[in-house]
C-alpha cells in the first residue's frame, strides 16, 4: 500500500522495513480510542472554523461509520497498514475521498498515538480494579466465615503464633487494596490530553485544545507540548502497579501452593480448578496457581522493558516508544487473566479447619502466650521465655505438646504455674487474646471487615 508519507520518498519501502517498522498487529487493539479521539479532533477543527463545519460532520459521523463497522466485524483492519492511525485515515480517505485527507489538519500522530493509549488504558485500569473489588469480596467472604478458624501463621515458614484464617486472608484484602489505589492513583495523573501538542511543537492554528481535552473525559491538557508527546511515565506507572499486583497474586499461590501439598493439607481445590498429571494418577495439581506465579515473571519484565526503553530517549518523540504497547498491553492480558481465573478459584475452594488446627496444634505456636502467662503473674518477661524454652525442649524430648505437659513438670520450672495454664495457651484464647487493632482476634478482624465493606466493597453510587 503506498504510504500517506511518500512524497518525499523516491523508491518503495524495502519490504523487510515495512514489516519491522508497522505496528498495526498489535496497536489496532487501540482502534476505538483511535476513532473517538480522531472525532473530538474533527470536531474541533469545524468548531474553530480551521475546516469548513460540513466538513467536519461528515467526517466524523464517516469515522463513526468506520467504528461501528470494526465492531460489527464488516471492515477488517488491514495487516498491511503501518498503524492503526494509517489504517483509519486511509480508510476514511477511501469513503470520503478528498474530505477525508482534512482529518489529519493540527494533528501528528505523536499527539495521537499518546491521546489513544492513555485512553485505552483508563479503560483496563477501570476493569482491572473491578477485577480487583471480586477478588477482594471473595477473600472477605471466606474470612467472614473463618473468623474462629485457627491456624499457625509463619515467619522463615516455621510455625510461630496462632492466628485465624480470616485474619490470613485479610493480609491479602490490605495489599490488592492498596493495588487497587496505585491504579486510580496512576488513572489520575496520566488524564491529561496530549492532543494539540502535534509532533512536538503544537500548530500554528487556532485549536481549542481544552474543548478536545474535555470531549475526551480528560481534566486538562498537558501543560508542555513536548511532554505530552514524549511521557510515557503512566505506562511505566501502569506496569509497575501491575507488577506489584502480580506480585501479590503470586504470593497468594504460592501459600495454596504449599497449602494443596499433602505436607499441609489446608486446602482442597475444586476439580474445576485443578489439574491432573499424564502418568501419575494420583495427582491433582495447582497448576492455575504455578502459573499466576510463572506469569508475574512477564509483569516484572514489561516494566523492565519500559524503563529501559526510556532512559536514554532525548525529547520528543523517538520510534522506540512504539515499543511500549506490546509491553502494556501484555501487562493488562496478563493481570486481567490472573485476575479472573484466581476469583472462581478461591470461591470453589474447600479450606480444611481440621488440618490448620492440627498443625497448629503440632507446632508450639503456643510458647510465647505460655511465657505471657508468666510474665502476667510477675515474672520479667526474659526469665519467663528461658522457662518455656526450656519446657519446649522437654515436651520435644517426650514427643508432647505443650497442653499435654502434665502441671508438676510446668512447676517444676516455676512455681507461678497453675492449671489455669492450659486455658491460657488453648489455641482459641490464644487468638481471641490478640484482641488489637490488626490482630487475629475473631473480633478485631471483624472490624477490619466492616471497615473493607464500608469502603473498597461499598457500592460507588453510596461512596
Ligand atoms: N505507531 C507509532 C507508535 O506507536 C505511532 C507514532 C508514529 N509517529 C511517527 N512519527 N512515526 O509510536
């Protein structure tokens, strides 16, 4: 197809340069941001009288046409086209005629291409924290019923003190609402219009560029022409919000990773959600969250491959920033698809209360409320963990627990010890003890979930 630009060009395109220059297979993702910012640029051309009024209405409602037909799957995007921006003014151009060549008047696609993608990313930033609000619900209903459900939490994944499944899955509601604030944080400083800066420098004709800024749903133009044609800090913050959000979905399957394992047993997937092995008959694997965790590998690489494509970049515009599309479009499939395979997931799993309790249970995760218990009848609270130190080697030398200690060995190492001991280090009191803003108390992570409910769950219309 002959270029838009040939005119100063005497020979045809090496077919190889066209091939590596074209972006269209992957930009044309951007079409409907591409037609609706081309409409409000027309618009304003009419409006300022920069073309005639007739004009610019039959090109935009052509442009609509054009729209409605890619939707409608009648008009293919051509895999020839340089971009999708070539694609649609040639197009354009091949309805409407000579009309159609005035499309592009105080326009370069510098402008457009940064107007397009910051469009279509306030989109999948919009879908994504959707995605994020389920998986959020879905966490807080399996706390909600788990509130008493005792398991060990870990450090160094060594059983340490009790805590509950809710207070555990609340973790996970904190951090995917923090994700969700770095996407509306990146939403909001990127909703500024490029459109008008042109190539770098603007135009020298009177464009309206607050009245395209607003068609667009965006807040104001970008203040400085050659910024606006040359950021792309959004698409890095995007990445790296995503990265992050990828990084604690992959911490989340890593724990149902361990949990699925016959070694903990917390959890059983549901036959929907798992998958078996080609020889091995017995095996139901993970594999959903193996791959969530393998994929976060990708997230962490398009937000390296953005940050190294800029860095050494002079202003305005270079042809190397074609290269941040592949790197945040892959990022917006890549979350989305976690995203919507890990909520049916957790909301078809089976957590086994019995097996959290048991290893619990197995774990001496008891020991510091034990040297609590002494430190609340006077003892100073290093003598008192030398004491259960040395009751734990013990019970580890009979093969016991701490509750199956018989009392004359607890007072034998201090007489402070009573039966009141074996109250004060069951599991539950344990839990229900840490009764503190944050803690696993059923009764403080309850307040956590009404908190999460009056806010991140609470329908927008009452916000
Ligand atoms: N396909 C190009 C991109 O993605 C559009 C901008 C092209 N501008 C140019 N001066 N060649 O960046």
């Amino acid at each position: 197809m002959a270029k838009l630009w040939k005119g100063r060009f005497s020979k045809e395109l090496d077919s190889r340069v066209n091939d590596f220059n074209s972006s269209v297979s992957f930009d044309s993702a951007m079409y409907r941001e591409d037609i609706t910012g081309s409409i409000a640029h027309v618009s304003m051309l009419g409006r300022q009288g920069i073309i005639a009024a007739d004009d610019a209405k039959k090109i935009a409602s052509e442009l609509a046409a054009i729209l409605d037909d890619i939707d409608e799957g009648k008009l293919t995007i051509d895999p020839e086209a340089e971009d999708i921006h070539m694609f649609v003014e040639e197009e354009l151009t091949k309805r409407l005629g000579s009309t159609g060549k005035k499309l592009h008047t105080a326009r370069s696609r510098n402008d457009q291409v940064a107007v397009d993608l910051r469009m279509y990313l306030r989109k999948r930033i919009d879908e994504i924290c959707g995605m994020l609000r389920k998986l959020i619900e879905t966490l807080v209903a399996i706390a909600e019923k788990n509130l008493e459900t005792v398991m060990p939490g870990y450090t160094h994944l060594q059983r340490a003190q009790p805590i509950t499944l809710a207070h555990h899955m609340m973790a996970y509601v904190e951090m995917f609402k923090r994700d969700m604030t770095r996407m509306f944080n990146c939403f909001e400083l990127m909703n500024f219009s490029p459109l008008g800066c042109g190539a770098l420098a603007t135009t020298t004709y009177p464009i309206d560029r607050d009245f395209t800024a607003k068609m667009l749903g965006f807040d104001a133009p970008c203040a400085n022409s050659l910024d606006g044609v040359s950021d792309r800090d959004y698409c890095v913050e995007f990445c790296a919000a995503s990265a992050l959000t990828m990084t604690h979905l992959s911490r989340l399957s890593e724990e149902i990773v361990l949990w699925c394992s016959w070694e903990f047993k917390f959890v059983e997937l549901d036959d929907a959600y798992a998958t078996g092995s080609s020889i091995m008959p017995q095996k139901k694997n993970p594999d959903i969250c193996e791959l969530i965790r393998g994929k976060t590998g990708r997230a962490v690489g398009d937000l390296t491959t953005l940050l190294t494509m800029l860095k050494g970049l002079p202003l305005a515009y270079n042809k190397d920033m074609q290269e941040d599309k592949e790197a945040v479009f892959d990022s917006v499939d890549t979350l989305k698809q976690c995203l919507s395979i890990i909520v049916p997931m957790l909301a078809t799993a089976k957590f086994l209360p019995e097996n959290m309790l048991a290893a619990g249970k197995r774990g001496f995760i008891n020991a510091t409320d034990c040297a609590d218990y002494l430190v609340k009848k006077g003892m100073p609270f290093r003598d008192a963990y030398g004491v259960v130190g040395r009751l734990v080697a013990l019970c580890v030398e009979r093969g016991v627990t701490l509750d199956a200690l018989p009392l004359d060995d607890y007072r034998k190492e201090s007489e402070l010890f009573d039966k009141d001991v074996y109250e004060a280090i069951d599991l539950i009191t344990c839990v229900k003890g840490r009764n503190v803003v944050g803690g696993p108390a059923p009764q403080a992570v309850k307040k956590h979930i009404e908190q999460i409910k009056n806010t991140v769950l609470k329908p927008i219309e009452e916000q």
